[in-house]
C-alpha cells in the first residue's frame, strides 16, 4: 500500500441535510443502475454502527450534501444503519439491491461476511465502494485512512508520555474487533511501535468494538496486573478509551494513566482537554466522506478522469487485487494542537467543547 505524499485539508462546512430516503430499513427509490448516468442518482449507503459517534454527525450528513451538490440537487442517498448487527447489515445491502440503487457505499462490519452481497450487487450491475474498511469480494474502490498510521500515532503517544520510564513500563492493549478489516492494521502499526520499548502486560480484543466489553476487560487487567502498575493504556478507539478511563476510576484511580484513542469524539476531545484522555487519532472524516461521494457519483456518471484522480493507490484484499483506493492521512490530536484540528476544521466549535464542566480546563489551554 502506498501512503498518500501529501495531506488534504479537511473540510466541514455546513452541514445542511438534504431529501434522504432512510430504512431499517431503506427508503424506496425506483431508480435503475447504469454505467452511465445523469444527475438522478440514488447512492446507497451502509454505515456500522451507531456507537461510533462520527457516522451519524458527519459521515452520514455530509455524504448527503455533497451528493446533492455533485448533482444540483438531483441525486439522494438512501441510508441505513446496521447498528452493529451484520445480519441487519446484510439485509440492508440486499434492499438495496432489490430497489436498483446506482452504486452502494459500504462500511462493512464483518468483510468477508459482505462478499456475497458485493457479488449479488455487482451481478445487478452496481458497483460497490468499500468505505472506510476493506470490504471482501469484488469492490470497485476503497476510501478510508491509513490504517497502520493510525496504530503507529497512537503508540508513539505513548512511548513519548512515558519517556525514559518506557522500557520498564507495563502496559495494557486493549484492540478493537478482529472482524473490522482495519483491526489488522491498527494492531500491526502499533506493535511496530510499542514492541521491545514497553512491556505489554495484558492484551484484549474487543467483540463489536463494544465499550461494555472493554471495560469489563479492563476490571480483568486491573486485577491481574495490579491499578497502580498499568503505566498506559492503549485504546483503539475513544470509546474504547472511555470505558478504560471509567474503570480506572471505579478502581480507584486517582490519576489516569496516559490512554489512547481514535475517531476524535466530542467526550474524547473533552477528555483530553481535561487531562483524563492523553490522545486520539483524528481522521479528518469529513474529508473522507466528501471524496467517497465525489467517487460514487464519478463512478456511476462514467467520469473516469476524474475518480481515477481520486483513487491513485491501490490495495490488495484477499479477494481482489489492485482495488483503485484513496488514502486519507491523520493526524495526532492532543490538548495542544485542538485549536489546529477539529477546531479549525470546523469538526466542533470551542462552545461545543468547553461546557462548564471543562470551562477552567479550556481556560488553561487557551480555549476560548
């Protein structure tokens, strides 16, 4: 996999929402697939889950705008939410088929699950975007983050917190699911970190990225290696890091120990302006979204040119090779550089941020 060279400015304008069919479900559409096409498309989009805040706030909402503007207003999105059940998931993609939608944008929750419905899409003539994970079976383009970098950040956090202490530090992994096809290279990227510079004391996988599941994984490391040992804590995502930091202090933790996150949630960024979360791994997801949108709808208007500018990488999946993909850099937010990040992104505004509970935090670090 090639690394993009260079970053791309996030951007999140208004998020002004546009006529969008939604299902359990799927809202109808009576549109036919087609190679090429006008501006009447119906874009098809599943998302995972909605205990990763992004996809409702963002992801979603500005997949439709940008849909709508590519299409003067023409094209719609048809939107479901499997709500961590692939089962549902699998229902949905099939819905969608059945109702002809032009092209499928696709988080999957299990990759090799997806495969058959990639195949029965492309069987119906609709072309599949795997978005945001790596999807099995026969894809037509990938969006998302570079994955191995997002491990690698949140572990170079780590090693930098602890300094000269690292190498004699115990600390506890606590990774997300093994069915999501990023897991892989979350973990990979981290452990090429965190290998032989600290002791890896305990390690977790997280079923279904489940905040539930990682905090009473967490009471388990808290007994085996002892609340006042664990010297760091690496969380693959903020609600991952969210259940860590609560069983800290249910343990009695008077000071958390530094905890890694991803996905840049507001509660994440009001953690770590508060001192309880030290990092999260911002992936600029509204950038994400806008190019994801802009490939589906090239996609299906047969604009070669321009989605093949979009997709200068390529990725293998253990059914495809050379899948046409764009890689979206990240970036290390910690509580000196929100301004710079999701701030000046326009992802959260200081007001958003700084509550009056964190209203004398951000008053130290100069949120105002």
């Amino acid at each position: 996999m090639r690394r993009l060279a260079t970053a791309l400015t996030a951007s999140a304008s208004a998020l002004a929402l546009t006529a969008c069919g939604v299902i359990d479900g799927v809202g109808g559409s009576g549109s036919s697939a087609s190679p090429k096409k006008g501006d009447d498309i119906t874009v098809g989009l599943l998302l995972p889950d909605k205990d990763t805040a992004r996809f409702e706030a963002f992801d979603h909402p500005v997949i439709k705008k940008e849909v709508a503007a590519l299409t003067h207003g023409k094209g719609k999105v048809v939107y479901a939410n499997a709500e961590a059940s692939q089962g549902k998931q699998s229902r949905q993609f099939q819905q969608m088929v059945d109702q002809k939608v032009d092209v499928i944008l696709v988080d999957a929750l299990d990759a090799k699950a997806i495969a058959p419905d990639v195949r029965k899409a492309k069987d119906a003539g609709i072309p599949v975007i795997a978005y945001d994970r790596l999807a099995q079976g026969p894809i037509a383009a990938y969006v998302s983050h570079d994955n191995e970098l997002v491990g690698e950040l949140q572990a170079r956090a780590i090693i930098e917190a602890l300094g000269s202490k690292a190498a004699s530090s115990k600390i506890v992994m606590m990774n997300g699911d093994p069915e999501d096809t990023n897991y892989a290279k979350f973990k990979e990227g981290a452990l090429s970190e965190l290998e032989n510079k600290v002791r890896i004391a305990k390690e977790y996988d997280t079923a279904g990225w489940s905040p539930k599941v990682a905090k009473a994984n967490m009471k388990k490391a808290i007994q085996a290696v002892g609340l006042d040992n664990i010297a760091a804590v690496y969380a693959a995502n903020d609600g991952l890091a969210g259940a860590v930091i609560e069983a800290l202090k249910d343990a009695g933790a008077t000071k958390i120990p530094p905890v890694t996150g991803q996905d840049a949630n507001l509660d994440a960024v009001q953690r770590i302006v508060s001192g309880e979360q030290y990092m999260t791994a911002y992936k600029p997801f509204p950038e994400e979204a806008t190019r994801a949108a802009e490939m589906a709808v090239y996609k299906v208007q047969g604009r070669d040119i321009q989605f093949d500018a979009l997709t200068r990488d390529t990725v293998d999946s253990p059914t495809e090779k050379r899948i046409p993909t764009m890689l979206v850099p990240v970036v290390a937010l910690t509580k000196d550089n929100i301004k710079d990040t999701v701030i000046a992104d326009g992802i959260y505004s200081v007001k958003d941020i700084c509550t009056p509970k964190y209203a004398t935090a951000c008053a130290t670090l100069g949120l105002k």
